[in-house]
C-alpha cells in the first residue's frame, strides 16, 4: 500500500477490523518510512451475476423481478410472502454456482421446480407465462402432465 503523505510502499498494518458484517475490512496502517499513519478500507468486490434471455440479451440478475414473477404466479393462493421469499432465497443461492452468467433457462426451470412441489396452480400459472404456451393444446398438455406424475408419485 502506498503511503498518502511519502508516496513509498513500505508500511506495516496495526489493526484490522472486519466492517458491514465483514464485506469491508478497515485496516489501519503506518508508514515505516516517514512514521504516519492512515487508514484504508479493502472491500470485497461482487461480480454481478449476468442473466443471458432467450434471444441472447444479457441483464443483470434481478432479485427483485424473480420475486414478482413468483408473488404473481402465487396470486389468490394461500402462500405466505414468507414462503415466495424463501422460494426466491433458495433459487438465489442456487445461482451461486454461476460464474457470471446464466441462462434464463435455469432460472426458469428452477422456478418450475420449486412451484411444483409447493403449489399446483403457481406451478401452472408461471409455466403458461414461462414456456410461452400458444394453444390450448399446449395448456391441456402441461396439465396432462403434470397429473401423470401425480399418479407415479401417489403409486410409489
């Protein structure tokens, strides 16, 4: 580290304390050229986790929009924000396997998985909007579906 007042590289540090639940490190530190002393902040830097669309797009991962796409798929249904709030927590930490890209396909499947196991209805209302149904068909097919793995799960 140089030195604000000598411009030299040489000093040692006296203390170091973790700051913001320990994603900053204050460090306070003395020149052993001319004797001063200063304080610097080291900070942990977080690379934004990109999002790559469908159509090759890239944004940056918005916990926010994840949230509401849930909450809107889970409207009129007895779920809890507390519940969508964990659901978005898990998919979150998930993420943390990426290096800083992803395909909005994970994300989604992701989604689908977790709504599967918590709410038929959430599950289908974000599958429709999610795989873009174009039909009826469509619609009829991912419910078809989704009872055929009803009838395994409740045989098994």
């Amino acid at each position: 580290m140089r030195c604000p007042f000598c411009k030299k590289d040489n000093d040692k540090v006296i203390d170091s304390r973790p700051l913001e639940e320990a994603s900053t490190i204050r460090r306070r530190r003395e020149c052993l050229d001319c004797g001063k002393r200063f304080t610097t902040y080291e900070k942990l830097e977080e690379i934004p986790l990109i999002i790559i669309k469908s159509d090759n797009r890239r944004e940056s991962f918005n916990r926010n929009k994840l949230r509401e796409g849930i909450i809107r798929a889970c409207e009129k249904r007895s779920i809890g924000i507390e519940v969508i709030e964990n659901v978005v927590n898990e998919i979150e930490y998930e993420l943390r396997d990426y290096v800083m890209e992803v395909k909005s396909k994970v994300i989604g499947e992701k989604v689908l998985k977790k709504l599967k196991k918590l709410d038929e209805v959430a599950y289908v209302r974000f599958a429709s909007v999610y795989r873009k149904f174009k039909s009826a068909n469509a619609f009829i097919h991912e419910l078809e579906v989704l009872k055929g793995l009803q009838k395994k799960t409740k045989k098994g």
